[in-house]
C-alpha cells in the first residue's frame, strides 16, 4: 500500500522532471529514463512514453521526430505553456519544501 502512494506522488515529480530536463534541452526517452534513475526513480518505457505524450497533448512540450541511424527517436522540448506550468510548480515545490523543512 505505501508502495503504492509513494509512485502516485513521485509520478507529480516525474512530470517536474520532465520539464526541468526539456527546458534545458530537447530530451528523448530512453535518455529521460536513465536520467530518472540516476534521481533513484525506477520506470519503465510502458510508463514514461504515455508521459510525455499526454505533456505533448496538453501543449507542455513539442515533439521533433528524428532519423538517428536509422531509427526513430522523438525529441521533445518545452513550450512556452510548458515554461509557465514548470514556473508554477517549482513555486508550489519552493513553498512545500519550506513547510516540510520547518516541520522536521
């Protein structure tokens, strides 16, 4: 069960991470994957490419279709709605952390 919860929050992170990454530069997924492990987060390509796709649909990032020898790769990079949500969030993350650190 705390397994469980522990994913739903860290989904909110993940999603973070996201945008941080594709605003620093376009990203693609098995990068952002290796990238969320080195954050410890532990997930699979099932679960990362529905990711962004639904942040493409919801105009948070772009998506940029490459042929790198041979193969298919999706590069996405983050929108100017994108910029505004991550701004918003890193506020919100700012204030929690602030609460939680005067708490411990």
């Amino acid at each position: 069960m705390e397994e469980k919860v522990l994913r739903k929050l860290f989904l909110g992170f993940i999603h973070i991470h996201i945008l941080h990454h594709a605003r620093q530069e376009p990203i693609y997924g098995l990068w952002m994957i290796k990238e969320l492990h080195q954050h410890g987060y532990s997930i699979s390509a099932g679960t990362l490419y529905p990711i962004l796709s639904g942040l493409a649909k919801d105009e948070l990032l772009s998506v940029e279709v490459k042929v790198i020898k041979g193969k298919v790769r999706k590069y996405y990079s983050i929108t100017a709605k994108g910029k505004h949500v991550l701004a918003e969030a890193s506020q919100k993350c700012a204030e929690l952390f602030q609460e939680i650190n005067v708490e411990l």
